[in-house]
C-alpha cells in the first residue's frame, strides 16, 4: 500500500500522471545543477574571471562522476519499480537494500580515484596553468561529496520508482538553499574563492543524502530502508549492475567525449574558454529537466511492463518523446532570446559575455534533438534492455563526437565547427537507438502474451 504521496504508474489517465510525475523531478534535478550553477555564478560576479575559469574548467569533469552516478541510480529506479509493478515485495526489499550498499560504495570509490588523478586529469584536458591551481582545489573538495550523491540518487531512484518524486524535491530544496547560503558565506565572508564554493556543495549534498535516507527509514511499504537489512544479494546485485552500470558508464563516456570538445575549446584564448564555461551552464539545465521525463518513462514502461499492461507501455514512450521534445524546443527559443541575461548570472565582462552567446546560439537550436536519442534509451532500459542501447550510444555519439573533433574541426579550427557536432551527433544516435527499440518492444511484448 502506498501513502497518499505516492503515484499510481499503472492506473488513471496517462499524459496528466507523466506531467505530475515529472514536474517534481525537473525541479529536483534543476536544483541539483543549481549546485554547480550556484558555485560559478557566485565565484565569476565575487571572485573573478579567473576563478570562474577555474571552476568552470572542471565542469567536463563534474558531469563524469555525477553523470555515473545519476546512471547507477537510474538502474536502481528500473528494477525496483519492475517489482513493485508485479508486486513482489520481498524483492523490492533486497533490491534497495542491495542497492543502497552497492552506490554508497561507488561513490567512495569515486572519490577515492576522483581524488587521486585530479591533477592529471586536469592537465590532460589541458587546463590553462593561470586556472589550473584553483580547478585542483576546487575539484578534490567537491569529490568529497560523491558518497553523499551516490546515495541521495539511491534513494531518489527507490522513492521514484514508488510513485513518490516531491518528498526529493523538497529535500533538494532545504539542500539547495543551505548551498547558496554557503556559497555567499564563504566567497564573499570568508574569501575562500573556489575552495568556498566546492565546499559548500559537498556540504549540501550530505544533507541532501542524509534527509532522504532518513525518510527511506521511517517507512512501512516494502521499499523502507532498514540497516539490519542491509546486505548485497547476489541475484540482485547482477540485476541492478546490469542496467545501473551501462547507464552510468553512458553518462561517463559522454563528459569523456566532451573532454575532447572542452580540450578543443581550450585551444582559443582563455576569454573563449570562459565564455564557453559560462554559456555551458545551459546545458546542465535543459538536459536534467529533460532528464525527468526519460526517468518517468523508464519508470512508467517497467511498472506498466511489470503489471503486464500493454497499452500503457506503449504510449508511455510516445507521451514522454514529445513531452521531452516540446520541453526542449520551448527552453531552446527562451535561452535564444534571453542569452545576455542568462550569461550576466555568470559574469560582468563583456567580451566574455559575446563568447558565450556564440554557444548559447548554437546549442538553442539543437538541444530538442537529443530528445530522440535520449527518451529512446530510456524506454529500452525501461524494458530492461541496458546493454545495447549503451554500444549504440557509444558509438553513434561518443565515438562520433572524436572523430568529429580530429577531422571536421581540425579543418577548419573555428568555435561554430566544434560545436555543430552535438546536432549531428545526437541525430544520428538517435536514428540507431529507434531502430533498436522497436526490436526490443516487439520482442518484449511476445512475452507477455
């Protein structure tokens, strides 16, 4: 039985149930990059073009080990609301109890490997050395949060996957208020720069993570948190991996391809590489609200899937796609229109505000595109396919993305060529990704019959 918080995936009209599932995770996301945001905005209008290049430098690196961790939580969401679906509590109970102990360790060993090769991590991307002291610090600081991340997206994933996505929300909520407050303390109070601004994220994230555990705690449905529980089953374990892995290495593999497009960017002069920083905050944004709505179609397909219901499988993908789509198109033509407003969040300087609105221009009219490519992923690891979608994503868009970087912009070596691979790369993944999807939802669907 689940509490009047909660949403019925299976039951009631669809399109109203996708909107309300949604909404508060767009907001909870949002403020997940408000974070980062956060540290940037603060550290470029009281600290300087240098600080915010040195911070800005780490972005890149930043999606890598959160985007693995939003991934992972993303496989704990699927498989357990597949047993919620089929109501088979006792392995919903081993799942989250299994999953909890499998991301909290993950997250230690991110940062124990984030912390290690900090610096050459930043010095393969080729950090301009003005920038490179403040990224390192700013960099290992924020890495201590990662176990914190790790299980907050743990039991984000579980309360989703039950129906329930405010009780987040208003978790990230108190955690975002305490970062900026943070954030204001120890730039502009204490003059700490960017060891103020990692510092106040990594803070916010334990009580983020320490706010959610604690309601997982004191619940009754099968999916409550109870440490004597805690152990890693087998079966489970193989189960969660199997989609949590491909989709966290997906999101890793990405920020590794934008590694090369960030080293391409660093090969202007440092006001393109703040400038780019700046106007890269966009991407954040429109990608986690989007973001949402794939977790809501991976959520509604595997309980729909779980429940044996069909129909609803079917248009959970198709509802979401254009959900997803329009979202794009509408944030894409805001963020054209008001671009000087947006980059003077981040910075005071002219020349660095025109470098970004190169970006903002071009990436406005090509964020929607992803929509296909992403919402399609989602719905196949909805139907527990994790794997394929993976290679094809690797392929089509990572690999791509390389290729791109060492032949179309090593030709004509101007900021417009870099950044058109990201519609080029996005359209064509997202062609494979359909043709792969409707296999599998063919072949899904003989199952049920």
């Amino acid at each position: 039985m689940f509490n009047s918080r909660s949403l019925s995936l299976t039951e009631g009209p669809l399109f109203p149930s996708i909107v309300r599932f949604s909404l508060p995770l767009m907001l909870s996301n949002v403020l997940q990059v408000l974070f980062n945001m956060s540290d940037i905005a603060v550290v470029g209008r009281f600290a300087g073009a240098e600080a915010l290049g040195a911070v800005g430098s780490t972005t890149i690196l930043v999606s890598l080990f959160t985007g693995f961790m939003i991934g992972m939580g993303s496989g704990v969401n699927v498989t357990v609301a597949r047993y919620l679906g089929a109501e088979r509590h006792r392995d919903v109970s081993e799942t989250v109890h299994t999953s909890a102990l499998l991301l909290l360790i993950t997250g230690l060993l991110l940062l124990a490997l984030g912390f290690a090769f900090t610096p050459s991590l930043l010095m393969l991307l080729g950090t301009k050395d003005v920038l490179l002291g403040g990224a390192i610090r700013y960099l290992r600081i924020y890495l201590l949060g990662m176990p914190a991340l790790a299980l907050f997206n743990f039991g984000n994933g579980v309360l989703s996957a039950a129906g329930d996505t405010r009780r987040p929300l208003m978790f990230l909520s108190i955690a975002g208020a305490l970062n900026v407050a943070l954030n204001l303390l120890f730039v502009v109070g204490f003059h700490m720069a960017e060891a103020g601004v990692a510092l106040a994220s990594a803070l916010s994230q334990y009580v983020s993570a320490g706010l959610i555990l604690l309601s997982l705690t004191h619940r009754d449905e099968s999916y409550a948190l109870h440490r004597r529980l805690l152990r890693l089953h087998g079966d489970k374990c193989r189960q969660v991996l199997g989609i949590s892995v491909p989709s966290g290495l997906q999101n890793a593999i990405f920020a590794i391809a934008n590694l090369f497009i960030q080293a391409g960017v660093n090969t202007f002069d440092a006001v393109m590489v703040e400038g780019n920083a700046a106007a890269a905050n966009a991407d954040a944004l429109i990608y986690d609200v989007m973001a949402a709505v794939y977790t809501a179609c991976s959520s509604f397909m595997s309980r729909n899937f779980g429940a044996r219901r069909r129909e609803r499988v079917r248009r959970s993908y198709t509802l979401c796609l254009g959900l997803s789509f329009g979202i794009a198109a509408v944030m894409s033509g805001l963020l054209v229109v008001f671009g000087r407003q947006f980059l003077s969040l981040f910075t005071k300087e002219a020349a660095v505000a025109e470098a970004g609105l190169i970006r903002l221009r071009v990436m406005g009219c090509s964020y929607a595109f992803s929509a296909l490519m992403d919402c399609t992923i989602a719905a196949s690891r909805g139907l527990g396919r994790s794997l394929a979608p993976t290679i094809i994503v690797i392929l089509g868009s990572c690999v791509f993305r390389v290729i791109w970087v060492f032949t179309v912009f090593a030709h004509f070596h101007t900021i417009l060529s870099l950044y058109l691979l990201y519609i080029f790369s996005w359209t064509i993944t997202g062609v494979a990704e359909l043709m792969y999807f409707l296999r599998c939802y063919r072949a899904r669907m003989r199952e049920l019959d």
